[in-house]
C-alpha cells in the first residue's frame, strides 16, 4: 500500500476503479474455486494442498494418461486381467433391497441388469442431487440426502482456441480489468471472464475461464455465438498489442449442461461450519443387517481434505476398493 500511496497517489481517491480491481479479483478467486462469487466460498475448510511442485503438468497426452496407468495400459502395458467395464452404458435404477440373496441389482437404461454382491457409486454430487429419489431402492437415509443437499457444487467453464502460431509471444497469462462503462455494451458472461492463459503443454491455446451461474450461461448459448463472442473479447483486450489470426479450432466446456456431470467439482460453502460432516456422511456406505458395506460412495466430493481435485477423486475410489477387500 505504501507504494501505491507513493507512486500512485491518484488510484486510492478513485473509487469506481477500486471497485473494478476487486470485482476481477472476485471473478479470479471464483476460478479456482469455480463459484459465482467469492462470498459463496467458507473461509472455514479442511482443504490441503498436496507437497511439492503445483505446478508440474502432464497435460500434453490428456488425462487419457490417468485412465492408461489405472487400467495398466500405459506404455503397452497388459491391462487388467477379468475387467469388464461398459461404455455408454446409463444406469437409472440401484436395488439394494436386502432379501435373501442379499445381492444388488442396477438396471440400465438399455434394460440390461447386472447383479452384484457390492456397487461404488462414483457419480458427481450434482447428479445424486438430480437422481437419487428415481436411482436408489429402498431409498437413501435422511444423514445421505442430507449430506447430498448440503455439499455445493461449482461450475468450471473453459473456452478453449487453438492457433496456427503462438501470436502473443512467451505471455502465459492475461488479466481482463473491465471498466464499468465498458460493461453496459455487452454480455453479462462475457465480462466475467477475469483470466487467459496458455495451458501448460499446449504451445499454440489459450484458454479463457468462466464459473458460476456466467459459465452455465455460456453452456446454454450456440457454438457459434460464443466463438465470435470470446474472438471478439481477446481482439478487444490484446488486439492494440497483436494481430490475432482466426482459430483453427475452439472447445468450450459443459460440465453443468451434461446428465452425467451436472457441474465440475465441489468446494466449501458459507453454510459449511454447520454441516461440516456432510462430506463423512456421503462417503458413509450403506450397509446390511450385519454391517457390511453394500453400496458404497466416491468422488471428490466424498473426501474431506482434497476435493475439488483429481488425485483426490482417484484416492476415494481407492479408499472404497480397501473398504471391501477388507472385509473378504
């Protein structure tokens, strides 16, 4: 502050672009947590960060690479021996319905039904909170609806373009300041995008980020209304520094508007320090008459200190694989 009050004396007697700092600082927070407003985020969590280097990436391959390592086909690997797994395969219906055989039955929207001793449920909070009345029989207990509604989830979004050439140089990140008047002339989503950068790997995109109820706008728009829209905001905020080519390619996310994800992870809430077990509680298994653990839950939003994250999505599922070979 002492040196702003020395070098820029005039900035703290101006009051509206004071306002518009701290509006981008807002929509900067809201990136990492994916929400609306940084007033929707507890400063109360038991969120960690992992040790070590943050930033290290192995984006170039996609997170195809994750799926090769669990599935021990990395590097021509073997696979995994007796797995079977189903591609667009939906399952609409979990009996659980402990009769004699004290077997599971999922139905899938196909009509195919699979009997198991166990089921992990994995899917994302968001769809639990859409299907959970329809998907589960007998239905959930009270503490399981209860955590289910208690645990918010945010909204994530990304434009993605790829480039012919990397026009704007080594510049890995560009901050957006939008001044008020700027505002009124165009969309709302479109000036809540506070950040561009290159993803890590990816030499010739740039990425323009998006959260909250601004990102599930985008979503809704045509593909081709938001390419000229984000065109025409990079032109607007870079184009006095570059000569921006057309893209070869954009991708925008729908992590809210897909069925199967409804939203793209978690995070604490205001309303978090009085319902601070609710992310135990989804992770709780159902169990039989004799304790045992029938349908059980992962998912970030089932780990009380790594949510929100990939690794802590991959622990869970780990967490409820242990939980069974336990009991054998």
């Amino acid at each position: 502050m002492n040196y702003i009050e020395v070098k820029y004396p005039e900035i703290l007697n101006d009051q509206e672009f004071i306002a518009e700092i701290l509006e981008n600082l807002n929509l900067i927070i809201n990136t990492y947590e994916a929400t609306t407003s940084w007033n929707d985020v507890s400063t109360a969590s038991k969120a960690e960060d992992l040790d070590g280097n943050q930033a290290l990436s192995w984006h170039r391959n996609g997170y195809k690479t994750l799926f090769d390592i669990l599935l021990n086909t990395y590097k021509n690997g073997t696979g995994l021996q007796n797995l079977k797994y189903y591609l667009n395969t939906e399952v609409t219906r979990i009996d659980w319905t402990q009769g004699t055989s004290k077997k599971v039955v999922v139905t899938c929207k196909d009509g195919r039904s699979f009997t198991a001793d166990n089921v992990i449920v994995t899917v994302s909070v968001a769809v639990l909170k859409d299907r959970h009345v329809s998907m589960f029989v007998p239905s959930l207990s009270k503490k399981k609806v209860d955590a289910i509604n208690n645990i918010k989830m945010g909204v994530e979004g990304k434009i993605m373009f790829s480039f012919p050439t990397r026009w704007w140089g080594e510049t890995n990140f560009f901050d957006l300041i939008w001044r008020t008047k700027d505002k009124a002339s165009e969309d709302l989503w479109l000036t809540k995008i506070p950040v561009i950068s290159r993803p890590m790997g990816a030499s010739n995109v740039l990425s323009l980020w998006i959260t909250g109820d601004y990102a599930v706008m985008m979503e809704n728009l045509p593909e081709d209304e938001v390419k000229q829209k984000a065109m025409g905001l990079l032109r607007r905020f870079l184009g006095a520094n570059y000569t921006i080519p057309e893209p070869l390619a954009m991708i925008r996310s729908q992590w809210h508007t897909n069925p199967f994800t409804r939203g793209s992870y978690t995070y604490d809430d205001v309303d978090y320090p009085h319902h601070p077990t609710a992310r135990a509680d989804l992770a709780e298994p159902i169990t039989d008459a004799d304790g045992a653990p029938i349908v059980l839950f992962a998912g970030e939003a089932t780990d009380v200190t790594h949510f929100a994250t990939v690794h802590g999505a991959v622990d869970t599922g780990h967490r409820e694989a242990m939980r069974l070979l336990n009991k054998v």
